[in-house]
C-alpha cells in the first residue's frame, strides 16, 4: 500500500513503531471488521489511564451495511461524507460529563476521552485497521439520534477500517492520503525549565 509507506512517521529519535505507523486513514477498503477484533480494539480503550478512574468515555458504533450506519453517517459534515462510505466501523464518542457516585463535574472527562482513543487507534494500528478521528459533525444531530442524557456529551466521530489504495478516493482526499505528515519540532512545545 503505497500510502502506508508514505505516511509513516519520520522521526528523528527511537520512537515506538506502532506510534510511527498510526495515520488518519481515508481510503478503505470495504472488509468488516469483526466483533472479535473490534472488542480487542475497544478493550485496549478501556485500559485507558483516566480521572478518578471513572471511564467517562462512551463509544456508540455501527458496522457498515446496516440502517445504524446510514443514520451515523449522516451526522457528518459533507467534508467527512465521502470518504467515510466504506469505512467498516464509524462511531460517536461521548463523554459523561459528571462524576457517576458525586455528580460533581468531571474536568478531565474529554482528556480522558482522547487518552482512551488513541489507546484504541494503537491498538487497531497493531492490527493494521486505520482509524480517523473527526470532529466534523452536527452534535445537535448525533444527541437527537443518540437520544443522550443531558450530562452527555458528543465530542467526535472515529472511522475504523482496512486500507485502500489512495486511488479509489476522489480529490482532494486522494492528494491527501498521498501526502507525508510531519510535525512540530519538540523544542516548539516542551520547554526545560
Ligand atoms: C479531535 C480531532 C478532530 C479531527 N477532525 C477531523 C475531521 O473532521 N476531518 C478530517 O478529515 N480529519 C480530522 N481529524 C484528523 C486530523 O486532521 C489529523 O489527526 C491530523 O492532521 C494529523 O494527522 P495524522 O492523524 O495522520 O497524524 C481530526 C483529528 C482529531 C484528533
């Protein structure tokens, strides 16, 4: 797969392959996922460090080819609808925005979101699935469709699928896939003291 040769992480020190190998995926292809890998992906989430260890994360998700899927899919903004047609799993990840035995405000609920996502992208990497995060979508939709509780809260979409040759997508998301990732410097965000 040419794009995933092109967009592995160039990095300057040792750092972990499956990090350097993780990449918001646009082209899949149209092999499902099954529920087997799909419950080792969401369990990698759960082992997630978080606040209080409360798990404020909640992931909603439908395989493609069912009725679930169209109505997640049309939560999307038109940017995100058309390369996420053969993605195998889309979600909406929620948080529950108070502490379950206080009630009292969780602060680091979408924190703790991200940490348990992106345990969930490695681990889908590490079974060469591509995952990509989107925040491009009607929240108001996804809580009417979703029918949430006032204290939770939508904060982003996840495609999960099987890469596909970068062809099969149309501009600009072909040029996209095609195109290196890089980063700021290190020294740009950490700073000794
Ligand atoms: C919270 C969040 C929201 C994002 N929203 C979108 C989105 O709506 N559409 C999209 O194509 N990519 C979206 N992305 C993907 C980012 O553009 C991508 O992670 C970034 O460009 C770095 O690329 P990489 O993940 O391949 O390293 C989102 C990523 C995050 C973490």
């Amino acid at each position: 797969m040419q794009s995933k040769l092109i967009k592995v992480a160039n990095t300057i020190q040792p750092v972990l392959e499956l990090i350097k190998q993780r990449w918001s995926a646009r082209s899949f292809n149209k092999q499902a996922i099954s529920q087997e890998e799909f419950h080792t992906i969401m369990e990698a989430a759960t082992w997630a460090a978080s606040a209080n260890n409360e798990q404020p994360w909640m992931y909603y998700y439908a395989h493609n080819n069912t009725e679930s899927f169209s109505k997640l899919w049309e939560c999307l903004v038109d940017g995100n609808k058309p390369w996420t047609k053969s993605a195998s799993v889309l979600m909406i990840a929620c948080v529950r925005k108070t502490f379950e035995k206080t009630g009292k405000n969780n602060g680091s609920a979408e924190h703790d979101l991200g940490m348990a996502s992106s345990q969930l992208l490695l681990q889908a990497t590490s079974m060469n699935i591509y995952g990509h995060i989107m925040g491009g979508f009607d929240r108001i939709k996804a809580k009417e469709l979703l029918n949430l509780d006032d204290n939770i809260v939508p904060v982003n979409m996840i495609a999960l699928g099987y890469l596909a040759e970068a062809d099969q997508l149309e501009e600009p998301y072909r040029t996209r896939e095609l195109t290196g990732r890089n980063r700021k410097k290190v020294e740009e965000f950490s700073f000794e003291l």
